[in-house]
C-alpha cells in the first residue's frame, strides 16, 4: 500500500511538471494535485528532492534490467542514450523548477550508477584499482552528461556513430573515424 501512495504522489508531482508546467514545485502543490494530507506526504517523503530520489532510484533498478536485457555493452549503452535523449524534455522542465541543483546531483549520481554496474558486469575491478575505476567511471559520467547537456538534433541523427564512439572509448580500444 505504502508503495501505491508513493507512486501516486510521484505521479502527481510529474503531471504538474509535464502537463501543467509548474516551475516552482511545492509540497502543497503536490498534496493538491493528488489530494492528500500533507501529513501523508511527509509520511512517505522527507521533501520534494527525497521524493525525486525515490522516483529516480525506481526507474533506475529496472532501467539497469532493461539494459541488461539487450546482451550487449554497446546495444545496452544505445538504449542508455535513446532512453536519455527521450527523457531530455522532461528532465529540461524538472530543472527549470527550484530544485535545480537537488535534480542535478541526483541525475548525476544515477549516471555514475549506470556506468559502475556496467563495469560491475564488465569485472572491471579486476583490473583496475578502486580509486583508478572510480576516476574512470566519474570521468565517463560527467562526459556523457556534457553529451546530453548540449544534445541537438544532429547528435541524434548521429546516435549510433556517438555510442560506438563512446564505447570504444570507454572499453578502451582505438577506433578510426573515416573522413568523407
């Protein structure tokens, strides 16, 4: 039941920011919306940003599933950004709101949780020292982040020469970029 609520109250702080642009999102807007107590509210979250955490901790666990799914680092790292690129609007919107910075650190955090568990799968902590693999992982975080920060229509005509771009980077092979 606790999960339902959670969800209900996630769902109506998105409506708010998708359908009814909402820029400043506040608890009352929220309990409004899906017409609870803020009592309620503030029995399933802290605040606004500890319910962005939650949100984003759920899709994450079956985003990495799905990502798992597809078999293969490069299509798993294509799916990655297909799924960032689609989502680029709405996470626009959600940074337009006064929780800018909370939205900011938590996208980042969840990037950086993608690329460990993929290098948990790859076994790179079998090859690299813990402060080398979380330099690398940090390093490629904030790169894909600075990708999707300035993404444009061009990018995504180019998405699949992108990820194996950024694959080959990541895995540490060399690649050859054929001039027209």
């Amino acid at each position: 039941m606790a999960i339902d609520m959670k969800k209900n109250i996630v769902e109506a702080a998105k409506r708010l920011l998708f359908e009814k642009n909402v820029k400043k999102l506040t608890v009352t807007n929220i309990v409004e919306e899906c017409q609870i107590t803020r009592q309620a509210f503030y029995y399933h979250f802290e605040d606004v940003p500890d319910m962005v955490r939650w949100s984003l901790e759920q899709d994450t666990e079956q985003f990495l599933q799905e990502i798992q799914a597809q078999g293969d680092a490069e299509k798993g790292l294509r799916y990655f950004f297909l799924t960032a690129v689609n989502a680029i609007s709405h996470v626009k919107k959600g940074i337009q709101t006064n929780y800018r910075d909370e939205i900011e650190k938590l996208l980042e955090q969840y990037i950086y949780h993608f690329f460990e568990a993929a290098a948990e799968n790859r076994k790179m902590h079998q090859i690299y020292s813990r402060s080398e693999l979380q330099f690398i992982l940090r390093y490629h975080s904030q790169a894909v982040m600075g990708l999707l920060r300035g993404w444009t229509s061009d990018d995504t005509e180019n998405l699949n020469e992108i990820v194996h771009m950024v694959y080959l980077l990541m895995t540490g092979e060399r690649f050859h970029i054929e001039k027209p």
